[in-house]
C-alpha cells in the first residue's frame, strides 16, 4: 500500500513534469491567454461600461457571475460560523 | 466579554480614527471605478472601524449602537441587492446579470453597465462587512 502511494506519486510527478513544457512562460504576448479575450477587454471595457478601471469591470461585469459566487461564499462561511459559535441559546428538554 | 479599555489615549485616538476609517471605507467602495479598490476593500475597511470601536469602547457600550445580529442581516441583504440586480436584468428581457438591460430610464447601455456594477459593489460591501463583523461577535461572545 505504501509502496503503491510513492508509485502513483511519481507518475503525477511525471505528468506534471511532463505538461509543463507546453506552459506558456510568463507575460508572453501570443500565449492563448494573451490573445483570446484580454484584447477585447483592454480596447472595449471602456466604450462597453464607463468605467475607466477595468479590473472592475470585468470583476463586476463581464465576470459578474464569478463574483456573485464569491459573495456567496463569503455569506456562507458567515453563516457557518454564526451556527458553530451561535449566538442563541439552545432549549434544554 | 471584552470590557472598556480604560486609556484616554487609546480611547481619544479611535474617536477620532473611527470617523475617517468609515468615510475612507466608503470612498473606496464608491471609488472602485476609477482607482483600485470595490466592495470586497471597503467593506473590510468598514468592518475594521467598527471592531476597533467593539475592541476599544467594549461590548456594552457598542452592542447598543450596532447589535451583532445586523451583521448576517447586513449580509444577506447584501446579497440580495447583488441577486436583485440580476434579476432585474432578467426580468428586463436580458441575461442574468446583464445590467445593460436594467430599467433605468434616460441613460445609454454603457451607462446603465456603469450603474450596475455601482449597485453589485454596494452588494458586495455590505456582505463582506456584515460577514466580518458577525465572524468577530462570534468569536468573540462569551459562553
């Protein structure tokens, strides 16, 4: 069993090894996630929503879903922490 | 149960601190359009002005002004100005959460786009620091 961890632990180790040599590195300007989408942002956010900082339009915007997720989350772990530490008082019968 | 810090410095420095802490919070969330900055910073700042306040004037004299069940509250109605606004755009003919589609009269899409992203920051700031505030109440009640 253990032996059979460290085997299937070499053979990810080997997987990830082997992908990364089609990583793109970083910052480059033809890499699929420089060209697919970040041009239509960076020359149409402005013109599309009037907002000048276009990290918030397309938190806000474009990835608005995303963020509502994210919002979700945050009231959930509230929520969560609300029913563990509790604030009420539990009836004892 | 955290009790009144007793320490005129500490205690004159968050009365003046408090104030500006809460404006600069609401600067930031109304200013994320043009500079760093949104709902998730603000409401945090927002958050971290009224837990000095819990920390330094203790829980007797705050719990009167900001009683810790608004925090959730605050939260969930947070959320729901996010969700609402979607709806909105949905109910307007558009796609969930297409605030080009939001039924404000007199302003072109780009405009409305703008309005919505104002109205989802303003959701978001107040879940972020409704959630912070009852995270600390909890942490911090005593049994």
């Amino acid at each position: 069993m253990k032996w059979l961890g460290i085997i299937l632990i070499c053979l990810f180790a080997g997987l990830l090894i082997y992908a990364e040599g089609d990583i793109s590195s970083y910052g480059d300007p033809s890499s699929p996630a420089s060209i697919h989408v970040s041009p239509e942002y960076i020359m149409r956010s402005y013109e599309e929503t009037h907002t000048p900082n276009m990290v918030t339009a397309v938190l806000a915007d474009y990835r608005g879903y995303d963020t509502f997720g994210e919002t979700t989350v945050i009231f959930t772990a509230g929520l969560i922490c609300y029913l563990l530490l509790g604030s009420w008082k539990r009836n004892d019968h | 149960m955290i009790t009144r810090y007793h320490n005129l410095i500490i205690s004159l420095a968050c009365r003046i601190i408090v104030p500006f802490i809460l404006i600069f919070g609401i600067y930031i969330i109304l200013f994320g359009h043009y500079s760093p900055g949104g709902g998730f910073q603000g409401g945090t700042i927002l958050a971290a002005g009224v837990i000095l306040t819990r920390l330094v004037l203790g829980k007797k004299a705050t719990y009167k002004k900001f009683p810790p069940q608004l925090g959730l509250i605050l939260g969930a109605i947070g959320l729901l100005i996010y969700g609402g606004t979607g709806m909105v755009a949905l109910l307007a003919g558009g796609n969930f959460l297409d605030y080009s589609f939001l039924p404000i009269p007199g302003i072109e899409s780009a405009e409305r786009r703008y309005y919505g992203i104002l109205f989802v920051e303003i959701g978001v700031a107040l879940g972020v620091f409704g959630v912070l505030l009852s995270i600390f109440d909890g942490l911090s009640k005593e049994k």
